[in-house]
C-alpha cells in the first residue's frame, strides 16, 4: 500500500498472496491464495481466502470452499462473489 502521489514509502499490510480486492469502504483486503494439488490424477486449485484489516494488518481466515475463490465485494460490503472453477 502506498500514497498513490509517491510521497509515502509503500508499507506491506499482510503477506497473502493472490488478488487483491478492496472493501467498498476501503478498510479491509479479501484475498484467495491459491494453490495446486492433483485430484485424480487431474490438475486442481483449493484456495484459503483471506479478509484482512487496514486498520492493523490483522487477517482472519474466510469460511468460503477451498473450490472456490473471492473476485469482487457487493457495493454495500455485505456480500462476496465467488467463481467455482468448473470440472473438466
């Protein structure tokens, strides 16, 4: 995170990787940090998504499917949309 005039040194708020999206308020990250496994001798992602606070770089693990990974918050913050990749 950093003053987007380039002012400010950038400051690390947390060390999940994967996407990041902002909250609508701009308090918090979700991030899906994926990895792969083999199922079935097929290629699979299982993600653990992430919220974590601006406020003070806590994170808490999401209770969201390992299948499934966090693309976008609802405007009012209530809601999370999720993709399920489908099986090939």
């Amino acid at each position: 995170m950093c003053d987007t005039r380039g002012e400010d040194r950038p400051v690390q708020v947390a060390d999940v990787d994967g996407m990041p999206i902002w909250s609508p308020d701009g308090r918090y990250l979700i991030a899906s940090q994926s990895r792969r496994e083999l199922e079935n001798d097929k290629e699979v992602f299982r993600y653990a998504t992430w919220k974590i606070s601006l406020d003070d770089a806590t994170k808490t693990r999401l209770n969201i499917p390992a299948t499934d990974r966090v693309t976008d918050w609802s405007p009012d913050g209530r809601w999370l949309v999720t993709v399920r990749r489908p099986k090939t």
